[in-house]
C-alpha cells in the first residue's frame, strides 16, 4: 500500500489546516477506492471457495470491475489493483465470454516465472490471459493437451516464448505448429540465447525480453503489438471457434450463421480478402457460404435462459447436448454478436424461439433479468419448460407464479453424473417434442403477426395465397384442439382473411363488369349484321346507279371526271367497310360456336361423374345397412403389361426426361381411411386410359435447357442446388409451356397430368394412405424432418427414395406436383379436365419437404394455387399421350 505523510506537529503547522488535508485525502477519489474493497472482498471469497467459478463475476458487475481496473489513478496517492484484483477480473472476463480470451502463452515449464510475471503485467491493464499452469513434457497426458488446444483456439493471439527450453520441448511445437495452421497471429517473445532458430519461427513479430532491466520498454512493445488490428483478430478467433465446432458436428446444420451474425461475419471476411497475414481459412469462408446457401429458418427450437453466476457452465453443458442433437438454439455466449444492442437481442431470441427453456437455481429466481425473460415469454405464450439445477426455497419460487404450476425436470447435482444426465436430458428432449408442430407454426406466425404490427399494420405485410391457406388451416386446427394462442396471431390471420376476401369480392366485380361489356359486345355484333345485310342491299342499287351517273357524265365531258373518280373510291371504301365487318362476325361465330361445344362437353362430364358418384353412395349405403356386398378394395389393372421406360429424342438430339408407361386401369380415388379433408370426398372408382407419367420430378437441368432454347428467365433455386434437384419456383403458366415445347420438339403431345391421372399412378395399385402403408416410417419421403426421418432439410435430388409399383419416384414429397385440372371441390367431374378457365385454381398433389406427414398422402387435396403462383416447394412431373 501507498501511505500518505500529513504533518500534524504543533510547531509546524495549524491543526485546522492540517485536517482539511486529511479531509481532502479522504474525499480523493473515494469511489475507486469503494470499488476496490468491494472487488477485494469478492475476490478474497472466490478465492476461499476454492476459485470456483459461481464466484465470478458476471454482468454489468463485471463490467464495472474491468473498468475499474483500467481506470488511470496516481500511484502515488492511491493503492491500485492487487494481483488477486487481477486474476479474479480477468477470471471473470474469460467465463462470461465462453472461456474465450486475447493471450495464450505458449513456453516451456522453465519459463514459468517469467510467464507469470507477465501475466499479471498483462492483467493489470485489463488483457484476458488464459492462465494455464506450467506443464512438465514428462507429465503431460493426451487428454491435457487436447484441451490446451482447444484454449488455444479460443484466443487472439499465441505468444510463444523463445527459449531453448521451448524449442526442445515437443508439445510446445505441437501448440505453435496448431496456431500457425489456424492463421492465429503468433507473437515471438525472446528470451535467453537460442543457437538455430526455425525459419517459421524466425519470420515472425518479435520482441526482446532478454534484458531484464528493460522490462518496462519490452512490455510497452508487446502491449503495441497486441493492440494492432485487435479487432480483426478477435472477429478472427471468434468465426473460428463456431467453424471448429460445426466442422466437429459434421457439419450439423442447427450450428449455421444466422441473422445478424451471418451479416457480420460476411463483412469482416470481405476485409480478410485483402490481408496477405492471417488470412481467413477456407473453413471459415465455408461456413459463411453454407450458411448463406442454406438460409436457416428464422424460428428456432430452444431460447436457454439462465443466471450466469450460478448455472452458466451447466447451461453449456445443455446447449451442446441439444446442438449435437440438430436442434436450433438461442444461447447468449453463442448468439449475440459484438456491438448490437444485448436486451434487442433476447427479445428476438425469445420471439423466434419455439421454447423457453428456464434453468431454475437461487441467482436464477433472483435474477430481474431472468424475470424480465420468463415474463416476455410468458406473454408471447411461449412454451416454458423448466429444469432444476440447483434447489430454491418456496418463498422464492412463490414469486413466480407461472413456474408453480409447470413440473420441471430434476437436473440436481445427483442428476448429472455420468450415466443419469442422459435419463434426465431424454425427458427434456420428450418434452420438446410434444405437439411441436403447433409450437413450430405458432412461432412463424407470431413472427409475422409481429413485423407486421411492427410495419403499422399495412395490408402489404399480410398473407397471401397459399401462405395464408396454410395460416388459416393451422389456426383453425390449434382453435379445434384449444391449444393456447397468442391473440396477435390470430388478428394477424383474420386481417388476411378479410383482404383475401375484399381481393375476391373485387375480382368478382370485375368478372361481372367483363361479362357484362362481352354482352354489350355480343349486341354491338348483332346489330352490325343486320346493318351489313341493309348496306349489302343498297349497294347492288347503289352501284347500278353510280355506274349509270359515270356513264351519263362522260358525255357531258372531262369537266366532269373529277367527281366521277370522288364517287367510284367511296364505293371501294363502302366495300372494304363491309368485308371487314363480315369477317369480324364470321371470327365471333367460331369463338361463340367453340365456346357452346366446351359447355356441352363440360355437362357430358358433370353427368357422367354424377352417375358414378350415386352409383358410390348407393354401394356405401348397401354395406352400412348390413348387406354382404362389399365395396372393391384394390385397384383394377385392366392392361397388365410390363412397365415400359423410354425417353424421347429432341431437336438437338438430346434426350427428353424419363417417362414410365402407365397402363389402363380403375381404381378407387378419395380418401379410402375416411379420415381427412371432406374435398376427399365422395370416395368413387374413375377409369384410366393408358398414358405416360414422368419417371421423376422435372429437374432444373431439364427446365434450365428449356428456358435457354426460349431465353426465359431461370427459376431461382435459393442456393439449395440445381443439375439433379426438381424444379422449383415455376408458375402452372411456366409448366405449361414446358410442355409445350417439350411437344414442338420431340413430336409427342406431352401435358400435366390430370388430378384423376396423377392420383392413379401415385397409388399404383395401392389403397393405402401412401404407397407403401399407412404410416410415414422413416427415410421413405422428403418431408418436415420431424416427421418422416429423412436426410435433407429441403429438397432432395430426385430418386433419393424408393420408386412406388409403377416406377415412380418421390410421388410422396420433396416438392409439389402441378396438375392441369381445375380445383373442384365436391369431385364433380375436373378432375379428368385440363384447363377451362384463365381465373380457376390449379390442383397440386403430393406434398413437398416443407409439409407435415399427411399432406403426402396419396388423397391430399391440400394446395390450389392460382395458374401465375409460384413457390419454393411447387415443381412438376409430365404426362404424355399414347
């Protein structure tokens, strides 16, 4: 301690103006010297507990104690910062940052003296050191270095200190070999007189610690030397700790850049483009190219709130666990970039996440932060799941009136040894599971309802098309079930829906005004022909007496021929007047004429399905009244012929896609399980003319060839992958004209399939709810992961699964299947028409990678879109005549 001298002898100064001093001394920055024994005391107890780390601190506490201890005093005056002060802040600053610091030493154990001094040298102007004791080669175990590595990557910058001693020893060149592999800046500190110097070594920053008298000026260099370009090198460290850890999980890709984040780490890797020293790994550049290839879905599974003075090791302990598991989760040490505004963040945090999982302990009750977290979440209607780390007393937990009534999982120190933390974590995991479905959507369109309120509620941010047909039908189902539902959510929807609404009923006033100016067309039309019939009478006088007038005035001389010319070219634009008036009729009789045809032929249909449907409904009848007929329960393959694949050559003499021919059979079309949709049914038998199906999915390899022979422009894959992948993001209008073309250039009338046409070959004889039974199972169809355990978290190359009966592959999944057939409700006969109306909606069948389970049933009549829609989860498979 610094001691100040006052004199207070009485024949040397006045006793008054002796105390001002000891007044004025005591007032001299009384605050710092507050903060030092309060720091003091918090350290001495940490210290006491035997370093351990629910004595840190965390928070803005420690982020007054590292302030305080870079605060410039006057020695002179004051006591600075013990060296206990020291370790404990930087202590502090390593925990709360996931063990994540500025200097990792590298030296030998002979060095350790003069390592430590430097180190407190370091701490002391608030430089995080990772303070790892001295280690003896000849006591140095696997497991010990493995994770000195790993704290090796988690730091700015290595130091490798110069010796003999270190250039002898073995692991300390594993450490240097590891950090230069890394790209880590490595600074040389020399000490001692070292004969042969590696030239990886030699090429190296260095500074001179060999002259001790000169301590102050060599650490002055160093400080320098760490201080410049601090930052690249911290954003450095960083990106690397999540590449390693993604590179670990194989790639796992709940561990992918998001949000924030990704734009962060994509600005700094353009300034790592122009380093030609300590460049960015091409792991690093990797990961921020997967992640923005694959766009992670904003909704998460898992927001992890906890106190970080008692439970933060336990709390990364979980949120690996659940990580190695593929989940998504919000963790504070993980999630939350460098300069964004920390509370901004939770709330995000908690608003894309499908859970809130709450680590109850004694800091963690008392913590106003937690609080402030469970009640936002609270409010969100959030799902809160709780575990118990550490015991709290009822008076504490009365506080918390929501935690009463959930029953948590009992993670008690007992719990989480080595063989019953897992017991504990596959209940956390059961839970999650639970209902996850209406979790998922309920996250998405809180998200939503939310930007939109955030946008002041503008009809621009409301749902449109099929988005908001999946909103509706999942709001309708969470209302059936009485699941609990924020309100904004459903505001959100119901605003959509009355758009939608208005939208229709203005298409419908618009359709009405259309058919209306067609009527007063129709009557213009009329009216012109009985006129053209009058000017045709009057014309054959007309034209007699005009030729007797030309006669009669050429005798009376050239006087007179100007006006005879005048009178012979109105008589010539009379005639062009009523030929083009005739052919306007004649090309509005062949509309009118086709027009009547496709109207008898759409009543033949309705007719015919009629028939068939009363002819079904008596059948049903028959059996519920007990008779001993029983309803057909197998489809008939009337032509039994072996299945055919052949692909058409093309004008260039490339070969079109695969198709399967299809043979000619009835088959029973609905919903045979009588569980789902009422448009499923009446369930009725429909016949089928032998056709030709696509093998597979239209790929972007086959419609990107397409487009470049039209110059159209090529559908955006959103960096999921063209060559093999299906097409996706192409309209009914799109399609269409792909087979269109396909038609011109191989000579062979190629369509949609019909809904009837598809529906039968995606059964291929079966009457299950899927071709191959009525249960999802596993790895069978590219759907939501969740439910049918398969490998792709989008779309999936076509024929990554097995091919049904008939030779198909994916009729189940990975994207959507436009049909030609118009959406009819109640199966009155479109089901095997194409296309009537430009205004209808179009059928899309199979289900895609984006639906649960049973939108892939081979029934689903789910999705109808508009002919111009488009999505990333709606491709097509063709037709062909035979």
């Amino acid at each position: 301690h610094k001691h100040n001298q006052l004199n207070f002898r009485e024949d040397k100064v006045d006793f008054d103006h002796a105390c001002e001093h000891v007044v004025a001394a005591l007032k001299l920055e009384s605050d710092y010297m507050a903060q030092h024994t309060r720091f003091l005391t918090r350290a001495l107890d940490w210290q006491r507990q035997g370093k351990s780390f629910r004595y840190l601190l965390v928070g803005e506490e420690r982020q007054q104690a590292v302030k305080w201890l870079i605060t410039a005093f006057d020695q002179s005056a004051l006591s600075g910062p013990t060296d206990l002060h020291c370790e404990y802040i930087s202590m502090s600053s390593q925990y709360s940052d996931n063990q994540q610091t500025q200097v990792f030493f590298d030296y030998s154990y002979q060095e350790a003296d003069f390592v430590s001094q430097l180190t407190q040298t370091l701490m002391r102007k608030g430089i995080v050191v990772w303070t790892n004791k001295s280690i003896d080669p000849k006591n140095v175990i696997p497991s010990e270095q493995d994770y000195l590595l790993e704290m090796l990557e988690c730091a700015d910058n290595l130091v490798y200190v110069l010796s003999p001693h270190t250039l002898e020893s073995q692991y300390c060149e594993q450490q240097l070999a590891h950090a230069l592999k890394l790209n880590k800046r490595v600074i040389v500190l020399k000490r001692g007189n070292t004969d042969s110097v590696p030239q990886s070594v030699q090429a190296l920053p260095q500074i001179d610690f060999r002259d001790e008298a000169d301590y102050q000026n060599s650490v002055t260099q160093f400080v320098e030397a760490l201080e410049k370009d601090a930052y690249y090198h911290e954003q450095h460290k960083r990106l690397l700790v999540k590449t390693l850890k993604w590179a670990r999980l194989k790639h796992n890709r709940s561990l992918l850049l998001r949000g924030y984040n990704l734009e962060h780490f994509e600005a700094w890797l353009k300034t790592a483009e122009d380093r030609t020293s300590y460049p960015a790994l091409g792991q690093q550049i990797d990961l921020i190219q997967t992640s923005r290839r694959h766009l992670p879905e904003s909704v998460l599974d898992v927001f992890i709130s906890y106190s970080q003075k008692d439970s933060l090791e336990f709390a990364r302990r979980l949120n690996d666990h659940l990580q190695k598991l593929g989940k998504t989760t919000w963790f504070d040490q993980e999630s939350i970039a460098v300069g964004v505004d920390f509370k901004a963040e939770i709330k995000r945090g908690i608003e894309s996440s499908d859970n809130v999982l709450f680590i109850i302990s004694p800091q963690a009750i008392r913590s106003p932060h937690c609080e402030e977290e469970v009640r936002y979440a609270t409010d969100l209607q959030k799902r809160l799941i709780t575990v118990l780390y550490l015991d709290v007393s009822p008076e504490e937990l009365h506080d918390y009136p929501v935690l009463e009534t959930i029953q948590w999982i009992d993670f008690k120190e007992e719990k989480r040894v080595v063989g019953k933390f897992q017991g504990s974590f596959n209940e956390l995991i059961s839970k999650l599971e639970i209902d996850r479905e209406h979790v998922h959507q309920h996250t998405k369109w809180l998200q939503r309802a939310l930007d939109w309120s955030g946008a002041g509620k503008s009809d621009d941010s409301l749902l449109r098309g099929s988005e908001f047909a999946i909103a509706y039908d999942w709001l309708q189902k969470a209302k059936e079930k009485k699941y609990p539902l924020h309100p904004l959510p459903e505001k959100f929807i119901e605003k959509s829906r009355i758009a939608d609404y208005a939208k229709q009923e203005s298409e419908a006033e618009l359709k009405k005004q259309v058919i209306k100016r067609t009527t007063e067309i129709t009557v213009q039309l009329s009216n012109a022909n009985r006129t053209i019939t009058k000017q045709q009478k009057l014309l054959g006088f007309g034209g007699s007496l005009g030729l007797l007038i030309i006669i009669g005035v050429a005798w009376y001389g050239s006087s007179q021929q100007h006006l005879a010319e005048q009178a012979q070219e109105s008589a010539r634009k009379q005639d062009a007047l009523v030929q083009q008036t005739q052919k306007q009729a004649k090309d509005f009789e062949r509309e009118v004429s086709q027009t009547q045809k496709e109207l008898m032929a759409c009543e033949q249909d309705v007719k015919k399905s009629e028939t068939q449907t009363e002819s079904g409904q008596k059948e049903q009848v028959q059996v519920q009244k007990g008779s001993t007929r029983k309803i057909q329960t197998q489809a008939v393959i009337s032509d039994k012929s072996d299945l055919e694949i052949f692909q058409d050559t093309l004008a260039d003499g490339s070969l079109g896609p695969e198709m399967v021919v299809i043979p000619a059979g009835t088959f029973r079309m609905g919903d045979i399980q009588g569980v789902r949709d009422s448009d499923e049914q009446p369930v009725h038998e429909v016949s089928i003319e032998r056709f030709a199906m696509g093998r597979y999915e239209v790929t972007f390899a086959e419609y990107d060839q397409f487009a470049e022979a039209t110059n159209r422009k090529k559908p955006s894959d959103i960096g999921w992958g063209r060559d093999d992948r299906p097409v996706i993001n192409v309209s009914w209008d799109n399609v269409t004209a792909y087979a269109e073309w396909l038609s011109e250039e191989t000579g062979h009338p190629y369509r949609l399939p019909t809904e009837a046409e598809w529906e039968y070959a995606a059964r291929a004889g079966t009457e299950t709810k899927y071709w191959w039974g009525n249960e999802i199972g596993f790895n069978n169809a590219n759907c939501r992961n969740s439910f049918c355990d398969d490998r792709f978290e989008y779309t999936a190359p076509v024929g990554s699964f097995e091919a049904n009966p008939f030779g198909l592959f994916d009729v189940s999944g990975n994207v959507w299947e436009w049909t030609c057939s118009e959406y009819d409700k109640k199966y009155s006969g479109c089901i095997n028409k194409s296309k009537v109306n430009d205004d209808s909606l179009f059928v899309l069948r199979g289900g895609s990678w984006f639906n649960v389970a049973w939108r892939l049933r081979s029934a689903n009549r789910y999705f109808r879109w508009l002919q111009s829609g488009r999505n990333r989860d709606c491709g097509v498979r063709l037709a062909r005549k035979l």
